[in-house]
C-alpha cells in the first residue's frame, strides 16, 4: 500500500537537511503550507516540489565534490603567505577585518580560501565592489584562476547584466545590487559568506551594508562576514562589530620615488593637460615601463587620450578606463601587449582594481567628490583636492613589478596640507538625500540605524522637513513612509529640491530646460571671474544674461557651449573656454551630471 499524502510531505520535510542552507527555509514553508490545501491540489503542489528539493540535494553533493579540487595561489602576492592564518581566523570568528594595501591580493585570493573552508556550498559567496568595473573584472580574473567560464563557478550581477547561475559559487556584485537584494531577501538568506570589499571608501552604500548587517548577525550566526579594506583607519570597522579581529597583510614590495612637478609654480601656471604632457615626457625618458595616470571623469580622459594620442609617442599605446567602457574594451588592460601602454582611468584604479605592470604614476591630486553645501543647500559633484591617503594609494599603484616613480601634479606643501582621510559619504551627504535612500531601500528609521559614524540629530530633523515639504514622506520621524512622488525622487542623482524641479517640469513641458538649469546648480558655477579681469570677465559673461530670469542665462551659456563644441576640435574648445573665461573642467561636469539625468529621466 502506497504512502499517505501526511507521510510524503513529511518525508520530504526529512530530506531538507540534505539540501542546501539557502533552500531548506523556503522549502520548509512551501512543505508547510501544502496543509491549507486540497489533497488534489497538495498532490500537484508535491509533484513540482519534490524535484526541486532533489535538484538541491544533487547541486549541494556538487559543490562538496569540488572541494577535493586543490586551488593553487600565486606566490608572489603577500596574502597567500598569510592563508593558513587567513582561513584559520575565518573559521573561529563571524566577523574578520582584512587591511591590506592595493596589490596585496585580497580581493582575488580571499573567495578561493573561502571555498577552501567549505563555505560557498550551503549558500553563495557574495563579494560586493564600489564599481561597476571592478565587480566585472574581478569575476573574470576569478574565473580565470579557477579554470571555469564566467557564469559557471563564479558569476557577477550588476545594473543591466546578471551572469549568476544555479552552479554559481561565487557572485560578484556593486554593493547597490546587494542593498536592492535586502528588499527581497532580508535575512540575505541566499548567503553564506558576504565579503564586503574596498570598505575603506565609507560611501553610502557601503555605510548601509555595514549597519545592516551589525542587526542581522546576531539573527544569521551561520552567516560570515568579511570586510577588506586598504589599511585606511582598520580599528573603526573592528570597533563597529564588537572588536572583531584585524588582519593586515602587506602590499607594495618596490621603492617608489616621488617627484613633485605643481602646476602653479615660480616659473608660471601650465594647465593639467600641459603638466601631464610635460609629466609623460619626463616619464618616457627613465626607459620602458607602462604609466597609470588619474582623471577626474570620462570626457577628460577622452580629451587627454586625444592629446596623447596625437604626439604620437613611439611603440606607446593609449588605454582608456571607466566604468561604461564595452567589457572588451575593459579587458584590454589585462591582456599582454609589447610597447608602452599609458593606462588613463577615474579613481576606480585607486584601490579598486589592479592594473598589471605599472611602473609610473602622474597623479593631478583631484577627484570628482560629492558634498553637500549647508550653506547653500545644494548637493555637488565639484571636482576637489584628494585626501593624503587617496593620494598614497595612487602612489601604491606603481613599484608592484620593479621600483617606480610617481608624478604629483601639486606641491609637497599641498599634499601636507590636505586632509589625512576622505570624509565618509554620509557625513558630505544632504541627509534628505540620505533618508530619501533608507526608505527606497527599506533600512528602516535613521535614528535608529547603527551607523559606522552616525549623523547629528539636529540634521536628521532638518532633513525629515525638507522631504515634507517636498511631499516626498508621509508620517512621524520615526515611521515615515514614501509618497509616490518620493520614489520617483529617489531615483534621480541630485538634491531632493533639485530633483522635485525636474519632475514638476514634465507637467509643464520644459524637461530639458530644467535638467539643464538643475545640472548648472548642481556644480559650480562654469563662469569665472579672476581678481584681475573681472571687468573683462563680466563683458564675456554678459552676453548670456537675460533681463528676467538668471537662469535663462544658463540656458543661454548651454546652448552656446552645444554650438562651439560641434564647431571646435577638443584642443580649440578648450582654448576658447578659457579665453572667455569658462572654467573647461566645470563645463564638462555640467554635461556629465545634464546626461546622468536625462538617463534616468528619459
């Protein structure tokens, strides 16, 4: 006589153990839930159920199979000498603080001595990155490593790409998709381990993660974590999850010489283009070696590889690196190449990735740096002087393969004078803009939320009645919720006020105008007006004012700027910016953030 339909359901419900960790919750409560049904509809449900229990039977045998496969570490990157302290140290805490500087290996070899422990088989090793870029290159390195095609043992997932699979170990992924997971999945159940990467950058993300997690652990004890960081300020992560322990593996293994070549000196003032000119030619003459120089954004790198390209350097090759490169394009970096190769890259090339056989770096000292202006109310996206530790990992980026030099485009007195640290992102952040974030994301009350540095009070309050006024929340402070008109808000790059003006434009059919007015107000003024000229200053500038409205004379210097940037070559625009004194560098970053938005508007 056949089994009764009681005692299938509980059989099955014996076999969650054999399945793996990430299933056997969400298999309980479908088991369960069968007796609120029909005996028919319980048989159909079981007939669908059962081979998914056994699918994850088979995949959890799989994945213990593979730990018979010995991984083997390169030798000469300093955190395999540290692997059996690495792995030992994972086993006996929830919670490890990995600091090590740029090179050491970290974000490569840590998920392999994850594997080697077992972990990866119950759940998935989830391994966030800041970028894009980094995310998908570091699964393709993975992958390589482990002799498997992207997809397959190691996947990654980012906006617009998912290349994750069943079989998939490990996933690399931004830490935006994993805070988008948390809405879904908020015990994060899907994980086993969670490698929280560059976590010295504190940006906003990155902030929320760490917060969230410090409340789930204590409900996910089989749930490891592992922060890595460049060994920026290490004791703070640790102090935030109850003193966990701190590795610190080394990094750069060449001297480094560092040569100071300012731009602003006795001898005169050189723009940046000139410096780096200038810089690449002194460079070339110390013999071969490839150069790593940093760049504020896309369109200065497009203009500096247009300068370099046109001297025509022998045997040199220039390569461009950002985020919205094509993958190919990405991977060129990584492949072998005869010659010199001038790598131009955003900041993602700080800490982020590694770029293979650099021997010089010309670091200008800047970097593109959001903050929040309590004076004007205005979040911006100026392009500021980096801190003395930003500018020390760009120095670390060459003496890798033999001794390096690096280039700082400034002077010592400057760099001295700079700030130790770049401040967290939440504390150059417009808190409206912060809550705003919270809520879309679901993190819940923001007095509540235990920050790695938590904001100040009398801020949270200011924040909560400008989003009011907005009418982006509804509610307390302490139970607020989004309006409709708060998620859309959300989801656009700017200051919640600016953001509200963009969206009131579509009910009146200016959307352009009011992007391109939002943008402008969202950098800093592109109008320059040196001491000595104002008069001949304020002539240029007049030819855009308007009698009625200042920000019709946005409108205006837009579209002037549109005509003479299709009439111009990039070197004779540039020239003509400067001539009528506009600040080139400001007018690039107001198209940046005019094309940030029309993307998400669109």
């Amino acid at each position: 006589m056949g089994l009764s339909l009681t005692q299938r359901v509980e059989q099955w419900q014996a076999k969650l153990k054999e399945c793996r960790g990430a299933d056997r919750g969400r298999f309980r409560h479908r088991l369960r839930g069968l007796t609120k049904l029909t005996a028919a509809a319980q048989q159909q449900r079981l007939a669908t159920l059962g081979p998914q229990i056994l699918s994850s039977i088979a995949e959890r045998e799989r994945r213990h199979a593979l730990l018979a496969t010995p991984l083997a570490y390169p030798p000469q990157l300093p955190v395999s000498e540290q692997r059996e302290r690495i792995k030992k140290t994972i086993l006996e805490h929830q919670v490890v603080i990995i600091a090590g500087e740029t090179g050491s290996g970290k974000t490569t070899q840590i998920p392999k001595m994850c594997l080697e422990l077992g972990l990866g088989i119950e759940g998935t090793i989830g391994h966030t990155q800041p970028r894009r870029l980094a995310a998908r290159s570091v699964a393709s390195r993975l992958a390589h490593e482990l002799d498997c095609e992207l997809g397959e043992r190691v996947g990654f997932k980012v906006r617009f790409t998912d290349q994750v699979s069943t079989s998939s170990q490990v996933k690399l992924m931004t830490d935006g998709i994993l805070l988008a997971e948390i809405q879904q999945d908020r015990q994060l159940r899907q994980y086993d381990t969670l490698i929280i990467d560059e976590a010295h950058e504190r940006s906003l993300n990155i902030d929320f993660i760490l917060g969230y997690l410090k409340e789930l652990l204590p409900k996910r004890p089989d749930l490891k974590v592992i922060i890595t960081s460049a060994t920026i300020d290490p004791e703070r992560f640790s102090a935030h999850f109850n003193n966990a322990p701190i590795i610190s593996v080394s990094g750069r293994t060449y001297p480094v010489e560092l040569r100071y070549r300012p731009l602003v000196s006795e001898q005169g003032e050189r723009d940046q283009l000139q410096g780096i000119i200038e810089a690449v030619a002194e460079l070339t003459k110390e013999g071969p070696g490839d150069m790593l120089i940093f760049m504020n954004g896309e369109r200065e790198i497009r203009d500096t590889a247009d300068a370099l390209n046109k001297l025509e350097l022998r045997h040199t090759e220039v390569v461009p690196l950002f985020s919205r490169l094509s993958n190919s394009e990405q991977n060129r970096i990584f492949e072998p190449h005869s010659g010199r190769r001038i790598v131009l890259a955003t900041n993602v090339a700080e800490t982020s990735l590694t770029v293979p056989g650099i021997r010089y770096v010309i670091d200008p000292g800047t970097a593109r740096i959001s903050r929040y202006s309590y004076r004007t109310k205005v979040q911006r996206l100026p392009i500021e002087a980096i801190s003395q530790a930003s500018a020390n990992q760009r120095m670390g980026r060459c003496g890798r393969v033999e001794a390096g030099i690096c280039i700082r485009l400034y002077d010592e007195a400057d760099f001295v004078s700079r700030p130790e640290f770049t401040d967290p992102e939440i504390l150059r952040t417009n808190l409206a803009s912060v809550i705003l974030q919270m809520l879309a994301l679901g993190l819940g009350n923001i007095e509540a939320f235990p920050f790695v540095e938590a904001p100040e009070r009398k801020h949270i309050s200011d924040g909560v009645r400008l989003l009011e006024e907005l009418g982006a929340v509804t509610g307390a402070q302490t139970k607020l919720k989004l309006t409709a008109l708060g998620r859309d808000l959300a989801r656009l790059p700017v200051d919640p006020r600016l953001a509200r003006m963009v969206l009131a434009a579509r009910d009146f059919g200016c959307v352009t105008e009011v992007m391109v007015i939002t943008a402008a107000l969202s950098i800093q003024d592109p109008r320059e007006r040196p001491q000595d000229k104002q008069q001949a200053a304020a002539q240029m500038h007049a030819r855009f004012a308007d009698k009625d409205s200042d920000f019709m004379a946005y409108i205006n210097l837009w579209n002037y700027l549109k005509e003479q940037r299709k009439a111009l070559s990039g070197n004779q625009f540039r020239k003509q910016c400067k001539k009528e004194f506009l600040n080139y560098l400001r007018v690039r970053e107001w198209q940046d953030v005019y094309s940030q938005l029309r993307l998400v508007v669109r």
